[in-house]
C-alpha cells in the first residue's frame, strides 16, 4: 500500500471515529505540524458532505420515481433495454455529481464572509502573554484593559501620547474589541514603526497578525493577502500557524468578487 493511499485510509478512520483515544491523540499531532494532511482532510470533508448531499437527492428522485410508476397507465410503459438503463442511470449519476459539487461549492463561496473568517481567527490578546516585557508596575492603560474598560484605554491613550509602544498596541486592540478596525489599522501601523526602531522589537508578531485581521475585517484583501502569505511562510512567526493555506484561499476567493 503506497504511502498515499495510508493516508488516506487514516483520514477516513479519523472522520469515521475508528481510532483509539492515543491513535487519535497522535494522528491529531500529525494534522497540526502537517499542512499538507490537513488540506486533504479538508478534501475529503468537502467529498463526503458532496456525497451525503447527493444520497438525500438519490433517495427524493426514488420517491418521485415510484409515484410516478404508479399514476401511468400501463399501456405507455415501455421497456428500456438494460444496457440503455444503465447507461441513461450512469450518466444521470455522473451528472447528479457534478451538480450537487457545484452547489456545495457555490454555497460554500457565497456564504463565506470577512466577518466570519475574521470571528474565525480572531482571540482577544491577553495581556498576560506580553513578551519581554520587564516593567513590574502596571500603567493605568494596562489596568483598564485587564478590565475589559477598553472605552478607558482608548480614551487614557489620547490623554498620554507619549505612552509606551505596548499601551498603544493595547489602544489598537481595544478598538479591534470594540469592532473599530479602521481606528486600528493606524495604531497597529505605528506600532509596527516604532517597534522597528526599538532596541529590543516584541511587538511586531503581534501587530502584524491583528492588523492582517483588520484589513480583512474592513475588506481590504489584498493589503491583508500580503500580511497573511508573509506570516505563514516564516515559521519562526509566532502566528505563523494561524494563518493555513486553506484560510488563505477562503480570503483570495473573497477578494474575486
């Protein structure tokens, strides 16, 4: 068995339910380091909802079929050769495939949004995992964000301009929070420049991936396509996981119509 079609019997299992608690724990691992397994488990969830799709029509047109055996008259019945049958079946078959993957996919590019590719990604920052932060006492914009007080920050950082680059980061998440991504466009862009010209750089994951997340939330796609394709491919990003080929995709489709 070629190393292909293993995977593909394990990905089966997987969505069958088949494996044991440490099979699935460890195969489960694989799919997280492996982007490429990932993409084909995508695959085959879309093939299977394809096929369930298909059998519900299947099982509508038998009904259909059998009332209508019922209500014509038998003198019009006229008998179809089996190789015609199972021609005229097979192509029906065929041809129910491929409209119920055209619907599937169609419903799948027009039901997709920024808002919910953006709720997809999207988790507040939590103030705990700042990096390489040294200072021991809390600003008062620090204090008001663990609060949730995010009217306060944003009002405390106008009132101290020249705060810190982590209470102006602080600034741009409060206003993602408070679902003004345009506001933080512009404080994640300043961020980003100030934290460039900083001895010691922490923020600039972090801005990058936020202010990826409000372009596409504002429907800025391809500002947001350039931030997005330069975070997956540096491992060392520390968000480089959050941003799959498979997201990707979803955000260039949004960005054709």
């Amino acid at each position: 068995m070629d190393n292909f079609t293993q995977q593909q019997e394990l990905l089966m299992q997987y969505l069958d339910g088949d494996m044991s608690q440490p099979e699935r724990e460890e195969f489960e691992k694989r799919l997280s380091s492996d982007e490429s397994l990932r993409l084909q488990l995508e695959d085959l969830q879309t093939a299977r909802e394809a096929i369930k799709m298909y059998g519900l029509k299947q099982q509508v047109a038998a009904v259909h079929r059998e009332r209508m055996e019922e209500i014509k008259p038998e003198a019009n019945v006229r008998k179809i050769s089996s190789t015609r049958r199972i021609a005229r079946f097979s192509l029906r078959v065929a041809a129910g495939i491929v409209l119920v993957a055209l619907c599937f996919l169609a419903y799948n590019f027009f039901s997709l949004s920024s808002g919910k590719l953006y709720n997809e990604n999207y988790n507040s920052f939590e103030l705990s995992s700042v990096r390489g932060d040294n200072e021991t006492r809390a600003t008062e914009i620090e204090k008001a964000y663990w609060k949730k007080n995010y009217q306060d920050v944003i009002a405390l950082s106008s009132k101290y301009p020249g705060a810190s680059i982590k209470d102006e980061f602080l600034e741009g998440m409060s206003f993602l929070e408070l679902d003004k991504p345009s506001d933080a466009i512009d404080v994640f862009i300043n961020v980003l420049i100030r934290d460039q010209n900083s001895d010691h750089p922490v923020y600039k994951d972090d801005a990058e991936y936020y202010l990826a997340l409000s372009y596409l939330k504002t429907k800025s796609y391809e500002k947001a396509l350039v931030l997005m394709n330069a975070i997956h491919e540096n491992p060392l990003h520390i968000y480089h996981e959050k941003f799959t080929k498979g997201f990707i995709r979803k955000v260039k489709m949004l960005s054709w119509r």
